[in-house]
C-alpha cells in the first residue's frame, strides 16, 4: 500500500527529508524581524476560500477539495495561507492592537492539481504576513525577509521579479482597457468566462498560444495613479537600502485574486518552465472580502518543495537536521543504570545525546555510536563505574581519555563550544 496520489512522506533520509530543517530555515530572517508563529485550522469554511481567494482563480474553479461535514456544512482544505491566518488574526482583535500585527506560519496546503516535480496535492508552505500598515517600508521589509531567507539556505540564482497591480482608484480604468483589449481576441470559451470575472486572471495564463496574442495587451504599471506610483517608487528604494536586488515584471500577475500595488515573485531559472519558488503581495481589500473591517496587509509564501529543488539545481545540500553531539555506549546493567541518568544530566545540560539501547556488545554500540554522526562517545563499563570514570572517546580524531563520571558533563560541554 502506498499513499494517497500527488503526496509525499517525509522519513530521514528521504528526498524530502530535509523538510523540517527548511522550513525553520527559511523562517529564520522573519523571526528576528518580530514576526510571531501563527497556526490557523487546515479546513475552513469554503465561503472564505472562495469569496477571499477569488472565484475566477483556478485554485476555487479546479483544485479545492472540498467536502460536507455531518451539519452539512460545506468545508475546504486550505489551498493557501493568507485567508485563514489574516481570518484568525480578526477574530482575535489582533488588529485593535499594535500595528503592523506581525506573523509567520508554516504548514501543509492542499490543491486538487496534477501531480508533477515540485507540484503535489499536499504541499508545504512558509509565510508571514504583515497587517495593518500602508506602508512602503513595510513593503520592503517583507520583500526582504524572503530574499534573505533563500540567500540564508546559500541559494544564488534566485531572482525577484516586481511590480505594481494598482488599486481601487487606478485598476477600475484599467480593467475596461484589458477589457476591450481582450474583447478583440479569439478566447475560448473558459478563457471568455474568467476574462468576464476578472480580466487580469487572463495575463496569468501560460499557454503559448494566448500569450502571443497578449503581446501588445495594455500593462497595468502604464496605468498606475499617482498615488500607487508613488508608492511603488518608495518600495523600489527601500529594496535598494536593504540590498535586494529585483526586476522589473510589469506583466507579473499573481495566481490569486486579492493582490493589488506591491506585487513580487520569486524565480528560480534552473526549474524550467515551472519556475516559481514563492511569492506574494499587497492585499488591503481582503479584510474587507471576507466580512472584516478595512486593514491593509502585505505577505508572501514560500514553496518548500519548489526550494528543495532549487537547492538540487543548484547542487546544494539542504538543511540538516541537528545532530547529535554524544552517544552513550553502556556496557553491563548497572552501566547501563547509570548511563540512563548521564544521558538526562547531558540533555538537561543543552547536550543533543543519545544512548545504545538494547544491550549490544561493544562492537555493535560502537558502530551504532559512529552512525549516529555524534561527535563523542561515552564509554562506561562497570570497571569503570569501579574507577569513578567514564571513557570520553573523539569520534573524529579516534583519540580516547578517561574522565572522571562527576566531570563528564562540563567536559562535554567545554569541547563542545
């Protein structure tokens, strides 16, 4: 028996091993940011998904799975994070406090999609989110926080693809120019739907053949208000002050419908055609979409499957797991009696360690002890325990001293600084 089609098990030592490590990882710059750990339900309502996410997406057309609870109430797996953690955020009033409300998340999302390299029906996201400020710094930070955590992992070959969607004040006008535009165009019949719920959605399309006739479409930064300009322009120099270099996409058009100004992608040119590792943007109507009160917020997400790749790609190792810093390799009972409470005294001490179970020989410990990849062995026989010592062995330098049982635990922690 295997598991379900488009997932994935995460094992030591598997492909996706290294799942855990990345996802700590790419959240490392957002933590010392102030950005707080949020964790919002994998279902909700399906109301939230698709009045939030936006019904002329092909995440609420084609890729939610969705089902009834037994009150017959109509719940999704969560497709993406913004809603559900921007909904929990106002239901906690998080938003009558301090401002910006800063948050980071981390957690399996679900899409009914076909399965392919990079792509799964269960997949894993990290992402923060930044609400209640209109701020161009803002804009920037958060921008930042995500190029430093691919920079972070030693990725070199990603890059930042940035533009504006405009707002309330600019995007109307615009719309009726991609309109005409559109209308002038053969379109298939799905294509002509989603251009009448949403125009823009078209642009995300990446069929060849549409994207030809796009060519000379109408570009939404050449209908941008002064206000939206202005703000775009700030958040190009904040990038430039923090160092993060980016380019100019003015036909960038996120998957989802909430976007609007600040609007980014992150592109890895070694994934082929599929080369999105993450993204995000600016959504101040969404509070609002969803029955909340206006508050503005900025957020990204980050594929940690797509990042797997990238790193393959660019043939880097992932992340490891922590490992361990001492094996314990007992030899007789009350050896092992005392080595139980050595093993408590390291760990109480911030010592990673671990201990041979199961009574093996000497042979088979020690093997056990150099597969652990720990960096030194404690060795205790019961002429030892006589002794009042234990055998500190250097498992990289196979040099062996005896140290007395009441020093075992500083001398470890000494040569482990």
């Amino acid at each position: 028996m295997s598991g379900p089609k488009g997932t994935y098990d995460v094992l030591p030592g598997s492909e996706f091993g290294a799942t855990a490590a990345v996802r700590e990882a790419l959240l490392a710059p957002s933590r010392l940011a102030g950005y707080a750990y949020a964790e919002a339900p994998v279902f909700e309502a399906t109301e939230l998904f698709s009045r939030g996410v936006g019904e002329s997406t092909d995440v609420v057309t084609k890729e939610m799975f969705t089902f009834s609870d037994r009150a017959d109430r109509s719940l999704t797996l969560r497709p993406e994070g913004t809603v559900g953690v921007l909904r929990a955020a106002l239901d906690a009033g998080l938003h009558k406090g301090q401002l910006p409300v800063k948050l980071r998340y981390a957690g399996p999302m679900f899409r009914a999609e076909r399965p392919q390299a990079g792509r799964y029906r269960q997949f894993q996201q990290v992402g923060v989110e930044a609400l209640g400020l209109d701020d161009p710094a803002l804009d920037a930070e958060v921008v930042a926080l995500a190029w430093q955590a691919y920079a972070g992992i030693g990725l070199r070959k990603v890059r930042l693809l940035l533009t504006s969607l405009g707002d309330a004040a600019c995007r109307p006008a615009y719309r009726a120019s991609l309109t005409s535009f559109l209308d002038g165009l053969e379109l298939d019949e799905e294509t002509r739907r989603r251009a009448t719920l949403n125009p823009l959605r078209v642009l995300d399309d990446k069929r060849p053949e549409l994207q030809a006739q796009l060519a000379d479409a109408p570009l939404m930064v050449d209908a941008l208000c002064d206000a939206c300009r202005d703000h775009l322009t700030a958040v190009q120099a904040g990038l430039d002050a923090l160092g993060v270099p980016y380019e100019a996409a003015p036909r960038l058009v996120r998957g989802l419908d909430y976007y609007m100004r600040t609007t980014f992608e992150f592109v890895h040119d070694g994934l082929g055609a599929q080369s999105a590792v993450g993204g995000g943007g600016r959504y101040d109507g969404l509070a609002e979409l969803i029955g909340g009160p206006p508050l503005p917020g900025i957020g990204w997400a980050l594929g940690v499957e797509r990042t797997l790749l990238a790193l393959k790609a660019e043939g880097l190792d992932a992340p490891g797991e922590p490992t361990l810093d001492v094996f314990v390799v007992p030899l007789g009972a009350p050896a092992k009696a005392h080595a139980v409470g050595l093993v408590g005294q390291l760990r109480a001490a911030g010592v990673a360690a671990d201990l041979a179970y199961g009574d093996r020989g000497m042979k088979g410990a020690m093997k056990a002890a150099d597969r652990s990849g720990a960096a030194y062995a404690v060795v205790l026989g019961d002429r030892d325990l006589e002794a009042g010592e234990a055998q500190l062995k250097d498992l990289r330098e196979h040099a062996q001293v005896a140290v007395p049982l009441d020093a075992v635990v500083e001398t470890l922690k000494e040569k482990l600084l």
